[in-house]
C-alpha cells in the first residue's frame, strides 16, 4: 500500500498519509516518498496550495515507526545514521522551501515527526480531540529534534516550547489554539471542509503573490532587523507589481 495518497482539485493539491495500521508513522518508504514528493513541488507551478491530512488513522501521525526504520539505525555505521537522521529532518526545511501553503488537518494523536509535520506547516487546522507530543525526549532522546527546537518557540514563544520539549508531555487542542500555535479549531468532521475554504481563498489571489508572502515570511522569521524585513518586503511587492503589470 503507497504510504499516502495524493490528488488534485484545481490548483489544490491534498496529501492524505495512508498507512492507518501504523497511525502513519513514517518507515524509510515513507521518509522517500515525501522527500521526492516535496521536491516535485519545488517547481510545480500548477499547484498553488497544499493540505496534508490524516486520513483514516486513529491519528494524523505517531511519528517514527521504530518497528520498522529505528533497528535499521542501530545497524549503520555512525556516519551512515548520521545520513539518515539529516535525511528525515530536512524533510521539514522542504516543507518550508516549497512556494505552496501548506495547511495540515490534524486529528488525534501528532507526536514526534508528526509534531514536526504540524509545526512545519503555514497553517494548522485542529479537530477537537488533536493533541501533540515532542515525544522524541520520552524515548530516550533529545526533545530537540526534526526541527521542534527552531519552529516550536517561534510558534509559542520560548517558555512554554521549554516545557514541551523538555517534558514531552502532550498538548491539547484548546491550549493549542491559546497559545497561537492552532488557526482553528474544529469538529472532526469539518476540519477538511475548512481546511479547503482557506485554500480556495488563496487559489483566488494573485498566486506570485502567494508564494513570495510565504517566502517572505520565511525569511523575515530570521532577518537581522526591521530593514532586512522592510528591502525583503519592497523587493517581493516591486517584483509582484510588475509580473502582474505584465499579464
């Protein structure tokens, strides 16, 4: 069974993980397909939007299936398990260089990787019984790991992501929403629904627009002050004038 499933409606692309037997944790086939699935993004100039969700999982997604893929680890040369720890993290620096939006449907139990997935999203739509686990520190890990310690304070400020990070311990779609790290949050049954009502908004704009406000959002998250933010800023909306000036 292909580890998700991938369709099209117009210019929005939706990602559904697909192994519900696993809670679509993500064994080596899985960390392939995504990577090569990100990277066909990249210049995909068809797909203005992207929603990952779910599917039929008890969960959106338990993380690293260690059944699988953590034995395999233990059997690399240090270098080699090196490669695939740097493999499977920067999967979430792909997430953040693709021009499209992303929009993640979270339900039930995101831990780990699945966190992660969460956290690298643009946008985050809750079903009520969501809740998230930086769950790489209760197996005996660091809780910094798959990009959590740079997206989560960002995301929450730095106290609170000390706390998660440092404990593991689960946060539940109301504090989510609290803290500004959920848009929305909403009964199960319309998380897709409104989910695809954002997306359709933005296929709306213009969409050179679009993906430099992402890009420049990215950027600014790190700029060295106000007039880093404000040239990045000045450069995107000359460049966008002026494509659209010229259609």
């Amino acid at each position: 069974m292909e580890p998700f499933v991938y369709q099209k409606e117009g210019k929005i692309g939706r990602l559904t993980f697909n192994r519900p037997e696993k809670y679509n944790a993500f064994d080596l086939e899985t960390v392939e397909a995504f990577e090569a699935f990100l990277a066909e993004r990249r210049h995909d100039e068809e797909t203005t939007v992207l929603v990952l969700d779910g599917g039929e999982s008890k969960g959106f997604c338990a993380g690293l299936d260690t059944e699988a893929y953590a034995p395999e680890i233990f059997k690399m040369t240090p270098v080699k398990a090196y490669d695939a720890q740097a493999r499977m993290s920067r999967l979430f620096l792909a997430m953040r260089r693709i021009p499209q939006p992303v929009i993640a449907c979270v339900h039930g139990a995101a831990a780990g990787i699945g966190f992660s997935l969460a956290m690298a999203s643009d946008i985050r739509i809750l079903a009520e019984n969501a809740r998230f686990s930086a769950a790489y520190i209760n197996i005996g890990l660091g809780g910094a790991d798959m990009a959590s310690s740079y997206f989560l304070p960002r995301l929450i400020g730095s106290g609170r992501a000390y706390e998660y990070l440092l404990t593991g311990n689960w946060m539940d779609a109301p504090t989510a929403l609290s803290l500004g790290f959920a848009s929305r949050v909403v009964p199960k049954g319309e998380m897709i629904d409104t989910a695809m009502e954002l997306a359709v908004a933005m296929t709306e704009k213009n969409p050179m627009g679009v993906r430099m406000t992402k890009e420049a959002i990215n950027a600014n998250l790190d700029c060295a002050g106000l007039e880093a933010a404000l040239q990045m800023e000045d450069r995107n909306q000359m460049m966008i004038a002026y494509t659209y000036r010229m259609k």
